[in-house]
C-alpha cells in the first residue's frame, strides 16, 4: 500500500501589488515548493522528495497530485549510508526544484545531476480569489440597481447612472491619493483632529 494520510489543513494569503514587481516584467502566479521527509526507528530523519506545485489559477475546489524525486550519489556505498547512518544529498535552495532563484540564463542544464523518483503527494486546495476591482464594480452595479428599483421608472436612469459613476470615480481617485500619502502624514493629521 505504501501510502502516508498526512492532513493538515492551514490558510495561505497572499496579496499583490503592482509595485512588487518590476516595470518591464511579467507577474509570476505563486508557487508552493515542498519537502518530503521520513524519520525512521532510530529518529533519524532522510530527505524522501521534493516537489512543487502552481497554486491554480482559478477559484474552487482543486485535487493535485505532483511527483516527488529527491537527488541521489551513485553507487552500493552511499546507498547502505543512507540506510545504517542516515544523511543523503539534499539541496541547498528548494527552488532548484524548478528554476532556481539565482537563475539568469535562458536555457537550464540540469545534465549531471543524479535522481531518482519517490513517489507522489495529492493536495486538496480549496481556492478563493478577491479583487478590488471586482468588489468595487459589484458594488457600484449593485447601488444603481438598488437606485434604479426606487426610482421605479426608465426616466433619468442614464443621469443617475452618470452620477453614481462619476461619484464612484471621484472615490477611487480620493483612495488613491490617500495611499499616496506618507504614513507619518497620516498620523500626524489624526492625532491632531
């Protein structure tokens, strides 16, 4: 059977900035690298794989099976280390796993470097997205219909509409402005008032 439930269940947030990544640059949806480890009778622990996965791109419920391999030295020798002493070869940055961070180059070699398979883990990931773009125009949609039923008439609803969205921009503009705004500024300007 060879197969370890292992169920931990933990939140991950992450959020962007357009002033995280450089101009000239394309944004790199998020990547989740893992590590695989055994502890065995003696309470040793040996490197079994690594992994990573693409977090989804899309919201909603996700089951992901990845492979796992781990680095190996050839030969009898480093194979009954590994068993009676324990240690194998383990990498000194997880993100070699694929492309490496220091990684500047076009084409990557991996010629040379020895592995072998070690199996697979499943995620379960239940994905959400938010925007505040989104939220912003559903709102914005949501209070003209709400103005739009007490109105109860087609008459005056492009003026309204008008209204409510130059209202909603001049909102978006105040927002902007304000995260603009150099903290101690901000501080200053409510500890007097």
């Amino acid at each position: 059977d060879n197969v370890a439930c292992f169920c931990y269940p933990f939140t991950l947030e992450m959020f962007f900035t357009q002033e995280d990544e450089l101009a000239d640059s394309l944004p790199q949806w998020p990547v989740l690298y893992f590590e695989v480890l055994s502890l065995d009778f003696w309470q040793r622990y040996h490197i079994e794989g690594y992994g990573y996965l693409v977090l989804p791109a899309s919201p909603g419920l996700h089951m992901l099976t990845i492979p796992t391999w781990r680095p190996v030295e050839l030969g009898t020798v480093a194979e009954l280390r590994r068993f009676f002493i324990g240690g194998s070869p383990e990498l000194e940055d997880i993100t070699y796993v694929r492309i490496p961070s220091t990684f500047k180059e076009k084409r990557l070699s991996c010629f040379g470097f020895c592995t072998e398979t070690t199996g697979s883990v499943t995620f379960r990931l239940y994905c959400l997205q938010q925007s505040k773009q989104v939220q912003q125009s559903e709102a914005l949609r949501q209070c003209v219909q709400n103005v739009l039923d007490w109105l109860g008439g087609f008459s005056q609803h492009s003026s309204v509409y008008n209204v409510l969205e130059a209202f909603q921009r001049a909102q978006h503009r105040m927002q902007e402005a304000r995260e603009r705004l150099p903290q101690d500024l901000i501080i200053t300007s409510a500890s007097t008032v």
